[in-house]
C-alpha cells in the first residue's frame, strides 16, 4: 500500500485544553478536501496545527510519509502555503510585489527575483485571472479582488499542499464561484491539494472530493459528500431546526414557520417547486401532493418539510384521496398549479381536491404559467 | 494581449525603479547638503571656504579648527546617524507591530534611560558619581534603556501576540514615568531644568569616544538589519503568515526587538528622547519611495532620519539663537505637519 499524501493519526488539537480529539483521517494528492462544522468546533485550529503553527496535543500528522513535526519551517514552506482570514493588507505595496512575496522560501538573500521566480508569480496571478491587477496597490482592491490576489501569493509559493480558512467570506456570489473554481481546477490540474474550512454546506458538496465534518469535539464522517452529506447528517451537523439540505438539490432549504396557517400546494412536474419555497419564506406550513415520489416538487416540497401525498400510480388512490382532503381541508390557501395539459392519472385527483376545496369555499389560486408565482404574490400582498 | 500586460508591467516596475533610484540620489544629496550647513553655521559662521579647508587639514591650529572638529562636526556626526539609528529602529517596530503609530520608544526604551537619568541629575546620587565618570548621563540612559529592554525582551517571550508586548511596554513606560515624576516633585527647582532639558533631547557635547561607539555598534546593527530585509518583508503580512513561508518566527521575534531596542537605545542613552524621528521618518520615506519594501525602506529610512534631524538640530540652534531650543520641540513642530500633508496629499491610509 502507497503511503497516503497527508494522514492524521489520533490527532488532539488545541490550545492546552483540546478542542478536537482523536481525528483520524488520510488524502491522496490533488484532492480537495472541504472541513465542514458549525462556528468554534474547530475548524481553524485544525488548519493552524496542519500548518505547523500549532504543536498538536496528541497523536501524529503525516506529510509524505513524514512527521509533520520534523519538517524545518523553511522546507515545510516550500510545499505548503496558507490563506488566513487575516486581511493583510500592507499599505504602498502593490499587488506584484505582495504575490512576488509567496516566492520566500525560494528566493535567495535579500529575496531577489529571479526569472524563475517572476514566471512563478506570473503564472500564480494568471491562474486567479488577476494579471490586470498587478499594478494596483494591495489596500486599494475589493474584497473579491483581495482574497483572489490573496490565493495567488499562496500560489506563487508553489505548494503541493495549501490550507484556506474560509477562503470564500465576505465574498460576492461572483468571486465566491470564481475562487472555487479556481481552486477546482488547480486540484485537477496541478495536483495540488487543498484543505479548506468551508462555511457553506452546499458550496462544500458542490466542490469538494471529500468531506471532514467536525462536530463535539471530533470527526462526525469523513468522506464523499455524494455519501456522507445526507440531509439528516448535515441537520445534526449544524443542530438545524428549521432548515435542512438536500443533496439532490444541493442547497439548502428554510422551512416557514407556520405563522400563516397552512397553505397546500396542487402541482406537478416542477411547476409548484418555487410555489413551495415562496410559501414557505412568507411563513406558510406546507402540504401538498398529488405527486410521482421522483418529482422535483417532491424533491423540494420535502426539503421544505411539507407533508406529501405521493403516488406512484399503482397504488389505489382513493385512500390517498381522503388523506389529503382532509389535510386539504384545514388549510387557509391553495395553490393550484396542475399543468393545463394535465391528462396524468395524478392530474385528476388534484382537479378533484381543487373542485374539492373551492366547494368548501376556500381560497385558490391559480399560479401562472408553470412555477410562475406572481399571482401568489399579488394575491398575498393583496391580503396584508 | 498577454505579451502588452507583461510590457507594461515591465515598464511600470522599470519606472518604480527609476523613482527609488532618483529619490536615493535627491536624498544622498539633501543629506550631503545639510551636513556641510550644519558645519557652517553656527553662532559664528565661516565662509564655506575655510570649513573645508579646516576640514581637510585636521592638522593646523585655529579657532575654526576648534568649534569644527570639537563641537560642529561630533555634533553634524552625531546628528546623521542618530536621527538614521531611531528612524531604523521606528520602521522596524512598525513593520513588527504591523502598527503605524508605533515609534522606537512604545516598548519603554525613552522612560527607563529618562528614569535613570532622573535618578543621577535630581538625586544626590549624581554628585558622588560625578567623580567616577564625564559620561555619567549617557551611562546612566544606557542602563535604563537596555535594563527596559531586557525586561520587555524576557517578557515577550512568554506572551503570544504583538499587542499584549505593545500593552507591556506601554505599561512599563508608565512605571518608568511614575517615579521619575515622583523624583521630580521631590527634586530641587535648579535641578528640575536642567533635567527637563536633557527630557527633549540635544545632540550638543558629543565627544568623539561616543561618536565612535554610535559608528560601530549602530552601523553593526543596520547592517544586520538591512541584511534581514528580506525575512522583515515577510513580516508585512503579519507573524502568521511569515511563519508559514518559512521565517522562524522566535528566533526573528528577539532579533527585531533587541535591534530595535539597542539602537533606540544607544541613542537615546547619548542624546536623550529625541520625539518624533523614529514614528514619522519611517512614514516619510514610505510615502516619498512610495513603497513598503524593505529592502528599499531600511537604507531610506535612515537616509531620511539623518537629513530630517540634521536639518531640526540646525533649526533647534539657529532660530532663536543664542538660545538652543530642545530638538524634539522642533522635530514634532515642523515634523508633524509634513506627514500629515504627505498623507493628504497621497489620499493614502496607513
């Protein structure tokens, strides 16, 4: 068996009392490695003692086969390089010269560039697309500019192995997508190996080879998020109450608090998905059905926590029938987004429980065309 | 479209160059300038002329050979690598700190040597002492200096972060303070001038024993700073991040304190608290190299130092000649309003 690129051995961390015990895990090279957990578990200790900057309390980390503990602090730095949440951001100093400063532990007396080394810093401003920054100076950038320029010095380091604490906060939408992808294709393409403590759960699932979720104190999986991020790992992970995340969808979902009374959404093949999540930002509790167990209404309508009534199509439906009118029932709205095309043997129940609840005298409405919710909202705000 | 960036970015670098390059000339030259003045001028000024020749031939005997190679050009000497020493010591703090309004005296450098000085100058102490030593002062300041100092240094390696140690020697300054106050409200009134005077610095009576130690053990410590530029980079982006490319943070750590320390003290112990120099120089040769490199701030720096408290002595003894005034009057009169404008005038924060 090869020795694996990094390997935690019973590691304890902490400062004199430990915060994380026991961890054991191991990571080939060039994969990304996200390290998910709620705020104070952890996460940024962990990334100080891999990073050498923290003797760890017990047990062993293993690089390349190596004690960690062992490496000069020089020839560590040649292999690994870290991006803190630490804004530094040197007046007068421009965006070169701060990337220029990642060549360190390579450069020779009084630091002096060589061409080896500007083609270094070239390539690790390229690979963030920030060569236009260049000339700028460092505390003139955005945010988004900064930790981009951030990530390249960590680059222009050279590393095999680099630790970001979360390299993505306070960032825009666009330069978050921008840094992972970023940090994406450095993993597939030059083998590099990153460990990042990540603060969004979709993001991680989304970017990540695997996953380290820290939760009291130690490891709670370590694996594919494809595996270990379940909805109901990630809601213990994070004690959610009125959240939960579905891996299918890859994002999370907030439930609506119920303060609206209970709405049921009629729908089918996609078009009550954004019903449900509109309904339940307003603060509706959700219902809804008649739906195929495979549809994307289902998918979202369960990560919303609503009660669903599915149907597959074999099953005799009258019990199901019954079921929902009496769930029906007690709901002060109804949402009907049925296709108009509707001939699926589903499409007739719901016409019923729509026939159903408008002789009971309850309100419907008809959203527009499929997953369009503005008549929801006119309708809504028509009431407030 | 890549080929024109990297064209550019030559030519930009090329042009940073050029302007580090012309301002050191500009300077060297201001320096140049501002000593020969300051060995010109004085209660009695001399045509350039002679001051050369004087200069030149150390052998002939006058009245001008006198007041120039026994009290103008000790005091020029003097005045250069004083005012370069503090300004090294200021930068090196600053950039330590990564604080901007950090100057050599925060770790309590200023207070130990003004404490022991008070203790020799207001006390009967002094006049027993007097006997043993012409250097009594400047002895007295190097133990109070370098006594905080170590103090601070054994203290800095028990705690962790740059803000506790700054909290320290803030604090130690304020001790240092307490009881020289206390011996100044105890102290006669005939003593109590003198000593306030010695408080604001003066770079007069340098005698050429101290002249050379300030040449030797200053130029020692610059050299060594200038060579651990690259490391002092490094530290730009804080303690964290040099750890990580590889600085060795503890050993790094004493080396800036003791140096910073050593050389504000050397100074301060032979001239008293000179204010000022050591917080502003550091920003005016930032802001006129327009760079944080230290490669180019440490040997920019100390250029600046040189010139700007040469030209504050020759402000100090002139202005409201016969009187001398306290050097660190004029530092932080004509200094202060100097960074603030380069400030404004660069839109620029620290």
């Amino acid at each position: 068996m090869t020795t694996p690129f990094l390997e935690c051995r019973k590691l304890s961390v902490g400062y004199k009392k430990a915060v994380l015990r026991d961890l054991n895990f191991s990571a080939g090279r060039g994969r990304f490695i996200a390290v998910l957990g709620p705020n104070g578990v952890g996460k940024t200790t962990l990334l100080r003692c891999l990073s050498q900057r923290l003797k760890p309390l017990g047990g062993e980390i293993f690089l390349q086969g190596k004690n960690l503990q062992s490496y000069r602090p020089l020839e560590l730095a040649r292999i690994l390089s870290v991006v803190m949440t630490d804004k530094a951001a040197p007046p007068l100093l421009s965006v070169y010269e701060f990337v220029a400063l990642g060549r360190h532990p390579h450069t020779g007396f009084l630091g002096k560039l060589t061409d080896i080394d500007e083609a270094r810093v070239g390539d690790a401003l390229r690979s963030v697309r920030a060569e236009a920054l260049a000339d700028r100076f460092i505390d003139q950038l955005s945010d988004g500019e900064r930790q981009k320029v951030v990530l390249a010095r960590a680059l222009a380091q050279d590393p095999e192995l680099t630790l970001l604490d979360e390299p993505t906060a306070h960032l825009d939408l666009k330069h978050r997508m921008e840094v992972m992808g970023i940090l994406r294709s450095l993993c597939s393409q030059r083998n590099l190996t990153v460990i990042a403590a990540i603060h969004d759960v979709d993001v991680a699932a989304k970017v990540a080879d695997l996953v380290l979720s820290l939760k009291g104190g130690t490891v709670a999986s370590f694996g594919r998020p494809e595996e270990t991020l379940t909805s109901g790992s990630v809601a213990s992970l994070y004690d959610f109450e009125r959240a939960s995340f579905s891996n299918l969808l890859g994002g999370v979902e907030i439930r609506g608090d119920g303060s609206q009374g209970k709405a049921f959404v009629l729908s089918r093949q996609d078009s009550g998905a954004l019903a449900y999540r509109f309904l339940a930002k307003k603060g509706y509790q959700l219902s809804g059905g008649i739906l195929d167990p495979a549809d994307l209404d289902a998918h979202v309508g369960r990560a919303l926590g609503a009660r669903l009534f599915l149907w597959d199509g074999a099953a005799p439906p009258e019990a199901l029938y019954d079921e929902a009118l009496a769930d029906l029932s007690e709901a002060s709205l109804v949402v009907d987004g049925v296709p108009e095309s509707g001939a699926a043997p589903a499409d007739g129940l719901s016409h019923r429980l729509l026939d159903a609840a408008r002789e009971r005298g309850l309100k419907v409405i008809r959203l527009g065309s499929p997953g369009d919710v503005s008549p929801l909202a006119s309708a809504l705000s028509a009431n407030a | 479209m890549e080929a024109e960036l990297a064209l550019h970015n030559k030519l930009l670098a090329q042009g940073r160059r050029n302007r580090r390059i012309t301002v050191f000339y500009v300077l060297g030259a201001l320096a140049l300038l501002v000593a020969v003045v300051n060995l010109a001028v004085g209660s009695i000024s001399y045509p350039l002329r002679d001051v050369l020749h004087v200069l030149f031939n150390p052998s002939e005997v006058s009245d001008l050979h006198f007041i120039v190679w026994k009290i103008r050009l000790p005091r020029t000497l003097a005045c250069l690598m004083g005012g370069a020493y503090l300004a090294a010591s200021g930068l090196l703090l600053q950039v330590y700190f990564r604080n901007p309004i950090v100057g050599p005296f925060i770790l309590g450098i200023s207070s130990g040597a003004t404490l022991m000085v008070a203790l020799v100058m207001l006390t009967a102490l002094g006049l027993q002492l007097t006997y043993v030593t012409p250097f009594l002062t400047t002895i007295a300041g190097m133990v109070g200096a370098y006594g905080v100092m170590f103090i601070v240094v054994s203290i800095a390696a028990k705690v962790r972060s740059g803000a506790t140690l700054l909290v320290v020697g803030l604090m130690m300054g304020y001790i240092c303070g307490a009881v020289h106050s206390i011996l100044t409200a105890l102290a006669e009134k005939e003593k109590i001038k003198g000593f306030v005077l010695w408080s604001m610095g003066s770079f007069s009576g340098f005698k050429w024993v101290e002249i050379g130690i300030l040449f030797v053990v200053g130029g020692l410590l610059v050299g060594s700073i200038y060579l651990l530029s690259k490391p002092l980079n490094a530290f730009l982006l804080g303690e964290d991040y040099a750890a990580t490319m590889g600085v060795s943070i503890r050993k790094f750590r004493l080396f800036i304190l003791l140096a910073a320390s050593s050389l504000a003290g050397l100074v301060t112990a032979m001239a008293g608290p000179v204010a000022f120099i050591g917080l502003a120089v550091p920003h005016m040769a930032r802001l006129s190299f327009g760079t944080s490199d230290n490669r180019v701030l440490v040997p920019g720096a100390c250029l600046m130092g040189a010139i700007v408290t040469s030209l504050c002595d020759l402000i100090a003894r002139m202005w409201l000649s016969p009187v001398e005034l306290p050097i660190s009057a004029i530092t932080a009169f004509f200094g202060g309003p100097i960074v603030i404008g380069l400030l404004l005038k660069r839109g620029f924060k620290l």
